[in-house]
C-alpha cells in the first residue's frame, strides 16, 4: 500500500482555505430517523484536490495537508498525502509501477485551473505532512504608492503609505530566534503553547514600491505571519521604533503588536522534511 506525497499550488482566492468544512445551516431540516443529514462542502483546497485524488485512484482516499492556510492565503509548495490500497483486478488504486509523472498529469487533467499538483513521490508509511515539518517558508508582499496594483490585486497589499524597507529589515531581524510569541497571535488561537521558533525573517525590496516578507520557522500561530507582516508595515511607516519588537515581544500584548494584514498577500512558499 503505497503512500503518495504531494506538493500543490493554488491562487486562493476563490477557496474558502484548505480545510474541508461545511457551511452553518441553521434553518436546513432535520434528516428522517436512520437517514443522514444532507452534506454540503464549501470550495476548499483540500475537497477540491481530493475529489480529484478519488476520480483518479477510484478509491475512497483520506488527503491530509500540512499547513490549513486561510481563505485567499495562497500557496508555491503546499504538502498533501494519502494512502492508497493498489486492486489492479478491479482497477483500484495508483500502483507504484504506474509511475508518480503519471500519477501528476492525471490529477493535473481534473483539477481546476486555480489549483495544481507540481511533484508527486512515493514515501514512507507513516509519513505525517503536519508532524514531520521541520520547517515552513512563508512570504508576505505588499505594494505601496498612489496608484494600486491592478493585474496583482489577488497576490499583494496595496498600502497608501511609504515603507521604510532598511528599518523592516532592522527589525524583521529581532524576530528571529525562539520567543514567546503571544504577542502575534490571534487571541483565539487554541495552541497549548505559544512559544515559535523563526529560524529567518527578512524583508526584500525587489522594487521601489514593493516589499516582500519572507519568514521560516518550524511552525507558526494562527495569523502569526500576517500579524508580524502589520507589524513590520508599521515599522515602514515610522509608527513602530524597530529597537522596540524585542519589548512588543516579551510583552505578549497583542495590542501592542501590528495589525493582521489581509490574506491576499500572504503565500506558503515551501515546507521542508528530514528526507528533502
């Protein structure tokens, strides 16, 4: 029974995040005794992927996805598995002999143009997309000036303001290291522990009106990167002294950290594993 991994791309936009869910109904019937309710699936990444996974293997697969980014965050190298169970005699199931190339174009022929599987490889049994994570990139980019972006409007931040790219840089590079993070996370985050270990924070500026965020770490809170990203815009800005994020820090004031910026400019590059 071969376990497949998979590395996928999307243009979230149009998706209500990756995690399958369905949506609140409080006016729907109840279902008849011994009949089940009715289901009804928001467009997700991960509902849309699998549904592709099953039309393809014709088999009832689980996908588990690594990191479960928001509506309109979007990805370069998000990581998906399942398992799959080979019957050849009823035609069930992706061998391993099929080839993984293979397996990548019949998913790509069925997916939605928003979504698309780059890499496909066979791994170890109890691979875990979550657990075995050692490290995430993401990156955030945002615009600022008098005109807003039109043809990127889905991929970045437009800002009105004048971003200071040398004092984000100044103060991207205090973030890094193993901290308390409380202070950028949304208060409802339901994590036990908001200790976060960033192991690179650093601001490019590729363009004169364009900055690009990029953070890696083992792991992240809920809106962690979106919230260092408002904090680190209002560094350009001039509202927030860089030398205060180790304060803001130990603080774990969330107020006194940035604003959560929108989704749209938020991308997850790559996840790396002990095998890469």
């Amino acid at each position: 029974m071969p376990r497949y991994k998979l590395t996928v791309a999307y243009d979230g936009t149009d998706f209500y995040g990756w995690q399958k869910q369905e949506p609140p109904d409080p006016d729907a019937p109840k279902p008849a005794p011994g009949q089940e309710p009715q289901r009804i699936q928001l467009r997700t990444v991960q509902h849309v992927l699998e549904q592709a996974v099953r039309e393809v293997i014709r088999e009832p697969i689980t996908l588990m996805g690594a990191s479960r980014t928001d509506s309109g965050v979007h990805a370069n190298g998000q990581v998906a598995s399942f398992m799959s169970n080979p019957e050849p005699d009823k035609g069930v199931g992706w061998p391993a002999e099929r080839g993984c190339d293979q397996l990548v174009r019949a998913l790509n022929g069925r997916l939605p143009r928003d979504v698309l599987v780059r890499d496909a490889c066979i791994v170890h049994d109890d691979f875990n997309p979550i657990g075995d994570a050692v490290e995430k990139e993401y990156c955030y980019t945002m615009v600022s000036g008098d005109t807003r972006p039109l043809w990127d409007r889905r991929y970045v931040f437009h800002t009105w303001y004048a971003l200071d790219p040398v004092m984000m840089a100044r103060a991207a590079k205090l973030m890094e290291g193993e901290h308390d993070f409380a202070a950028f996370a949304q208060i409802s985050h339901g994590r036990k522990t908001t200790v976060r270990t960033i192991y690179s924070c650093v601001v490019e500026n590729p363009k004169p009106d364009t900055v690009v965020i990029r953070v890696s770490g083992s792991g992240f809170l809920y809106n962690m990167v979106r919230i260092i990203a408002g904090t680190l815009m209002e560094v350009g800005r001039g509202k927030i002294d860089p030398e205060t994020i180790p304060e803001i820090i130990a603080s774990g004031d969330r107020k006194r950290a940035g604003t959560t910026l929108p989704p749209q400019g938020l991308r997850l590059e790559w996840i790396r594993y002990d095998e890469d």
